[in-house]
C-alpha cells in the first residue's frame, strides 16, 4: 500500500506540472500580442489612476474610450498603428503614436507641483523645514485665515505648551512651557520686538494683517537669538511680492463683541523694483460681563502701516521697510462718589516705530553675505485725568504716580559670512 501511495502521488505530480506549464505557455501567448499601457507621474513615478484615453485606430478609423485603473495601466485595443490622447485633472495633456503588440511608459507632466515648507529661523539661509537642526512649528497663511486672527494673541491661543494670560492695561503675555515672557523671543523678519512692559511683549499690539506665515521653535535659542530665548522664539514672516506686477486687496472684520477691522495692501513690480504699501485700524468697543463703568476688556484702537522698496539683481538684493504702529487704550475708572458722579480715566498710548535695511548676495565662489541693520522705537505714555460725569469736564490726576512715560530704543546691526 506504500509503495502505490508513493506512485500514485509521483504520476499526479507530473501530471499537475504539465498542465500548469501548459496554461502558463498559453497565458504568455496571450500577453505577449497584447498591448499595455502605463501611465506614470513624471514627478514622483507614481500611477496615474482613472485617466480619460482616447484610442485612434489609424487604418480602421475606430476610436476606443478606456479610463486606467488604480495602478495606471490600459490596454491598447488597436490592432494596427494608433494614436492615443491621455487627460486627466492635474496633468497636462498627452498625446502619442503607438504600434501594435508593444507595451509603453508614459509619463505625464502635472500642472500642480507640492512645494517643500521653507523656514528662516535658526539658519543662514532660507531651507526646508525637515533640514532643519530645529525643529520649528509653521503656521501658514491659510492656518492664520481659517481661525479668524487678527493680532498674535489670537494665533498662539490655542497652541500646544503655550499659556496666554491678559492684563487690563498691559495686554496679553505669552508663556512656553511655564517659562514666562521674559524668556521668550519674538521676532519680526529676524528683527528682536522691543517694548517689554511688565517684562512682556503686548501680544494684541503684533497684527497680521500683512503676515505670510510663523515660525516658532520650542526649547533654547539663545546660540541665535541671545540669553533671552531660553523658552524658545517667534518669528514673524511678513509677505513679500515677487511675481504680481500690480495687486490690490482690502480685507474688513466685524465680531459682535465690537471688534470692527478693516485693512488694505497695494503693491506693484516693475522689473526689479517692487514697493508694498499696507494699512490697517483695528477698532475694539470693549466688554465686560458685569454693568459696572471700568470694563474688563478696556476699548482701544490700533493703526498700523507698512511700506517697503525692494531691489533684486541675480545674485543681490536689496530691501529698505519701515513699519508704524499706533495704539490708543482707554481705561475707565468707576465712579468714586456716586453723588458727585466723577470718576479717574486713564489713557495709553503707544507708539511704535522700525526701520530697517536688508542686503543679500550671492558671491561668484560659492560664498554668500547678509546684512542687517535696523533701528526700532517704541514709546508708552500713560495720562490719567480726574471726570467730571456731569459735564465731562477732565483735568489732569494730581497724584504724580498716574502719569507715566516709557520708552525703548534699540539698533541692531548682524553681518553673516557663509557658504551655501
């Protein structure tokens, strides 16, 4: 019984082997007189799926509609020379003669190309955000217009490791990782903000209304940007027009709360000189949830302008910008005698004021140089006056401690030598 179980077993297996060497002949018979198609992206040499193909038999005169399957391919239904016409959303048309019995790559050419992220901070030159030795957090234009933010205070609000807490008369003021304002670098173009009030930047006073995108980094910078970086640093990206010859655009905002914005950029090109003009006025009417007079969220209204002329050559540029801010705050006080109806408001105003001068060249041998030279002023008064609310009548508060001027100045000069 072994020995013909043996047997037996032996002779199935030859026979089984035989027929599939037979199917196998056949199919590659059957594959080798016909004619397929692949289509492939010309970029990243991925299939190009669900493709509309027109096939033109060039004898018979028969068109063929296919489309391509998930993996690209088609087959070619012409029997004798043909032309084929490829479309598909994304990818520019293609047209090509084909012979019969023969397999091609096609490769298609899309209209649509994914740029790679670009960053600035922490690095010589503009480059690729996973190049980077930092590892930087981008927040892009569209990010900036899908939550509505009109100042940095509202992009950083719902970040992750950042705490913002608000100050009736200072603003708001930023917190990385509990690592208070004083730690915490923010930056316009590269350019240090100045105007720390309690130790803090004023958040609300930083708009984007003229803003491509941010950059901050998480973690110590103080190799870059100095001792003050140790929570980390924010970088402002404010836009620049290098393609359009003429563009205009106005933008305006309205909250129920009683925030009214509106704001405006012109800018035009005329080969390789460019000018950007940009204004706005944010206007705030206050709120607070209780009927007293002083309001928790004091009123205010904020102008800002900023224009620049940029010069590019081929292997220089040049960019001279200068950038205005001003910020009227209104703190009602509530009443001190009801009967005698008066009342200490206090006014702040800010001011303040940049300029700076950018130059970049590329040298012949490979080396590069930039250079930065920027003044920045910002002024901080505050006037306190004693109303009368039955006339509104006000003089001047006696008290000397409910006046109060300050005041920043600061230059900041960076040249840098490298190799790219």
């Amino acid at each position: 019984m072994t020995t013909t179980l043996r047997i037996s077993i032996k002779f199935h297996c030859k026979k089984c082997l035989f027929i599939f060497s037979l199917v196998s002949l056949l199919t590659s018979s059957l594959y080798s007189q016909t004619s397929l198609i692949k289509l492939l992206d010309s970029k990243s040499n991925m299939p190009v799926s669900y493709a509309t193909v027109l096939f033109v038999d060039l004898s018979s005169k028969k068109e063929y509609f296919k489309v391509s399957d998930e993996k690209g391919m088609i087959v070619n239904p012409c029997k004798n020379t043909g032309v084929v016409k490829i479309s598909c959303i994304g990818y520019t048309a293609l047209t090509d003669t084909l012979s019969p019995g023969k397999s091609y790559d096609l490769s298609m050419m899309p209209t649509v190309f994914s740029l790679d992220e670009v960053v600035v901070t922490g690095s010589f030159r503009p480059q690729r955000a996973d190049k980077s030795i930092y590892k930087i957090k981008v927040v892009g234009q569209k990010k900036i217009e899908e939550q509505g933010a009109n100042n940095l205070k509202d992009l950083l609000t719902n970040q992750v490791n950042l705490s913002i807490t608000q100050d009736p008369a200072l603003g708001s003021s930023l917190k990385i990782k509990g690592l208070t304002g004083n730690n915490v670098k923010i930056l316009i173009d590269g350019v240090p903000v100045i105007g720390r009030m309690g130790g803090n930047i004023d958040l609300t006073q930083l708009n984007l209304y003229n803003i491509d995108h941010v950059e901050m980094v998480d973690g110590p910078m103080s190799v870059i940007y100095g001792s003050d970086a140790l929570a980390g640093a924010i970088n402002i990206i404010t836009k620049e027009n290098k393609n359009s010859n003429f563009g205009l655009t106005a933008n305006a905002y309205y909250e129920t709360a009683g925030t009214y914005n509106i704001d405006g950029n012109v800018n035009f090109r005329k080969k390789r000189h460019s000018v950007s003009l940009s204004v706005s006025r944010n206007f705030f009417d206050g709120f607070s949830t209780d009927t007293l007079r002083s309001q928790s969220w004091k009123p205010k209204e904020q102008y800002n302008a900023d224009l620049y002329y940029m010069y590019t050559h081929d292997r220089a540029k040049i960019k001279y910008q200068i950038s205005y801010m001003n910020e009227t705050l209104w703190d009602q006080g509530n009443l001190l005698e009801p009967r005698f109806y008066t009342a200490f408001d206090s006014w702040f105003y800010s001011t303040r004021l940049n300029n700076r001068l950018d130059y970049d060249r590329t040298l012949k041998n490979g080396m590069s140089i930039k250079m930065l030279a920027s003044y920045s002023l910002y002024q901080r008064r505050k006037i306190t006056y004693l109303k009368d609310l039955s006339t509104m009548d006000e003089v001047l508060s006696p008290n000397a401690s409910d006046h109060d001027t300050t005041d920043f100045n600061a230059f900041v000069y960076r040249f840098v030598l490298g190799k790219e």
